[in-house]
C-alpha cells in the first residue's frame, strides 16, 4: 500500500464526509462510523491502513456501495456511493416530460436557463439552484409568502 494512495483515500473519505454527507468527525461516529480519532487519521492519510470493520463502518457512515471502499483505497480509484432507495429514479423520458412542464413554468414567470441536466459524473438528473432560486423568487413576488 503506497502512501500516496492512502492520503489520497483519506481525502475522498474527507470530501465525501464533509461535503456530501455534511458530517461532522463526531458526528460520523454517532452515525455507526469509526472513532473521531481514526476516522481524523484516515483523512490525514495517516496509518495504519484501514481494516475491513473500518472500512465497513466507512461505506455506511458514507452511503457507500457495500465492499467497496477496499477497492477505492487499493486502486487509488474514486468512492462508490449507493444508490438512494428512498429517492424516486425517472426514465429519460420521464425527465424530459418533467423538464418540458419546467419550461412552461419558467416562460410563465420569466425566468431564464436550463432546467433540468445530466447530473455531472452520474447518472442522475438535476434541477439547476439557480432556476430554483428564481422561481422562489418570483413564486414569492407574485403570490407573496403565505407561511
């Protein structure tokens, strides 16, 4: 195990922490994750590599696909999430005919840009923030704030 591969884990289990699952170091571990302590050295590409009880505590903790995370540090290759069960999936065409009615709405109130896109590095599809933020906004100025 290369050192670099190790430090270059720690920073996808870092990112995929802190940025995707919006976990503190404590609060990772109250979630069933590896101790603050080991999970702060995993980060730091620190030793001792990662045993098969951390790692499986990693990919829950994470929302990694099971038996994955050996993987992703032995070949220095991307984290593997899960697919979300308790989100609903769309077909294209089910995304298309989403995006159309999107359309309408947008001309109705004015709002410019693109929707729905190809989520970026997978296979999902997401509405864009700045869409949202303008038909909140204008939701909000024609109808006012009601609640």
């Amino acid at each position: 195990m290369s050192q670099e591969y190790l430090t270059n884990f720690g920073r996808r289990v870092h990112a995929a922490r802190k940025f995707v699952r919006d976990l503190s170091l404590d609060a990772a571990y109250a979630a069933g994750g590896p101790s603050r302590d080991r999970l702060n050295r995993i980060e730091k590409g620190r030793g001792p590599v990662p045993n098969d009880e951390v790692l499986a505590k990693l990919e829950n903790v994470l929302g990694l696909q099971p038996g994955t995370a050996r993987p992703a540090l032995l070949n220095d290759t991307e984290l593997v999430f899960a697919a979300k069960s308790d989100e609903p999936t769309y077909t294209e065409a089910e995304v298309r005919r989403r995006d159309a009615i999107l359309a309408v709405l947008r001309d109705d109130l004015g709002i410019s840009g693109a929707a729905i896109r190809k989520e970026q590095g997978g296979d999902g599809f997401v509405i864009a923030q700045d869409v949202i933020d303008q038909i909140v906004d204008r939701v909000k100025a024609r109808f006012g704030s009601q609640g």
